[in-house]
C-alpha cells in the first residue's frame, strides 16, 4: 500500500485557516512574515523531520506543499534541507480552493494502483514516532477485511504529547486526544480520488468507519503562538512540565528528537520569534 504525508508549508490558500484574512495578500504577508518563516523554520527542521528521516519502513512520500508566491530565500532553504531526503517531493501551486489544490497535490503523486492509499496529514510542528509508518501498515493489513466494504476507513493513533518548544528545549504535557492531525490516517479505497485533506479531522468519526490504537506514543502536537486552532479565546492551555533526562531519552529513542537542538535552533531565532 502506497502511503503518502502531506505538509502544507505556509501555503496561502482559499480556506483551511480557522482565522481569516481580509485579502490573499494580507494572509501571505502574515505567512511569510519574517519571524514567523523563521520559527517554522526550526520547527520543521528539529521536530518534524527527523522522525521522518528515521522511519523503521522508510517507503513513504512526503508531500510538501507550498505556495508559488514563497519567498526565493525560503524556497532556496526549504529545498536544501529536503535535498537529502528521497521521500520528500515539494510541490507549489498557486492559491486555490484550499481542499480541492491539496487533493489534486496528493493525487499527483499517487499511484492509483489496485491497492489501499494510506494518507495522513502533518502541521510543519508536528512529529510521528519512528516507528509510525510500519505501524500504520501494519494496522491497514488488520483493518484489510473491513476496508473491502468501505470506502474509507480512519486509522487513529492517539497517545504521545502536546509540546511546546523554546530557547529552552521542550515542554511536554501527555495526550490520548481521539483524531489529532498527527497520527491519523485514512485508508483510501483504490479508486477513489478523494484525500485525507477532504475530511476535518475532527469530525472523521462522522463519516466513516474508525479504528483507533493506543498504549503506545505515536505522536508530537506542537503548541506555539502561530497554531491557527489556539487563536481563538478560551482554548484550555496544556498542563506543560519540562522534559527531564528520562523524557529526553524517550524523545530521542522513540521520536529522534534532540531537545538540544530544538534550545539550539529557537535560542537562535530573533527575541520576536521564540
């Protein structure tokens, strides 16, 4: 089975932002700002990444998808660090319908061929553990009976940590949260074109079969001020506690994070951007 991530990497389209913009240009002046490029920047490269780079099944696409009016420098730098990662395929497009340029993104890279697409969906602060695209394999292989008879099935992986980094490495609060971004997946029938970025991921339980695994710590949530979903008033904050020693280790093992290269990278980034 194909599987295929996609990243939207500040791309300005028609829709997918909880908070609206009065124009297309004041939403790609907020997005290229400098010191929000910046902070996505270090997230993307320190927590997103490196998971993917050190996939235990390695046999995935990362779509990454930006817009066609990014900034040179940031086109420049994002190939460069994409340039020694064969999954990755970056891939611009001008604004659009938000939901309709993300699924024909996926679907110009997807095979189409006589079996199941996994797809799943990640912000440029998330993180997968390691292990996550054989684990999402493996589960499609169990769910296999029940997908011949649906359409779509959601594959929900909801234990790690909602984290929030900074000059200081990482702080961490546990989650067993249903349907996060990170995480889940669909599996797509064979023949159908549509994607995982056709569906709120929140509300998959409404429209298709689930099947959700826990115990095990899958997923990074990242928390920082440019979370379009933590814009709005009365959004409960995490209970947030420094990593120690042991967390660090656990974080390294299981996600290939190093929280000191997450202090590194944001103590870096102008005062503004931290």
């Amino acid at each position: 089975m194909q599987a295929i991530g996609i990243c939207r990497f500040s791309y300005p389209g028609d829709g997918g932002f909880q908070v609206e913009h009065d124009s297309l240009k004041a939403r790609m002046d907020y997005l290229y700002a400098p010191t929000r490029m910046e902070e996505r920047f270090a997230t993307f490269e320190t927590m997103m990444l490196p998971p993917l780079r050190a996939q235990t099944d390695g046999d995935f696409t990362l779509a990454v998808v930006i817009g066609d009016s990014l900034p040179a420098p940031y086109r420049d730098r994002l190939e460069a660090l994409l340039a020694d990662m064969p999954q990755a395929v970056i891939l611009p497009r001008a604004p659009g319908p938000h939901r309709k340029v993300m699924q024909d993104a996926i679907n110009s890279v997807r095979r189409f061929d006589d079996a199941p697409c996994l797809q799943f969906r990640m912000d440029d602060d998330d993180a997968v553990a390691c292990t996550y695209v054989e684990k999402l394999r493996q589960a499609a292989r169990d769910v296999a009976p029940m997908a011949a008879r649906h359409r779509h099935i959601a594959i929900d992986f909801n234990q790690g940590y909602i984290v929030q980094p900074g000059p200081d490495g990482l702080l961490a609060a546990p989650t067993k949260a249903p349907y996060a971004t990170a995480a889940l997946a669909l599996m797509i029938r064979h023949d159908l074109p549509l994607s995982v970025m056709n569906f709120a991921h929140m509300k998959v339980g409404r429209k298709m079969p689930t099947v959700t695994f826990t115990g095990e710590d899958m997923l990074l949530r990242g928390h920082n001020a440019y979370n379009d979903s933590r814009q709005k008033p009365g959004i409960k904050q995490p209970d947030f506690a420094p990593l120690d020693a042991a967390g660090q280790t656990h974080f390294k093992k299981t996600y290939n994070i190093d929280a000191g290269k997450v202090a590194a990278a944001f103590a870096a980034l102008p005062s503004a951007a931290r």
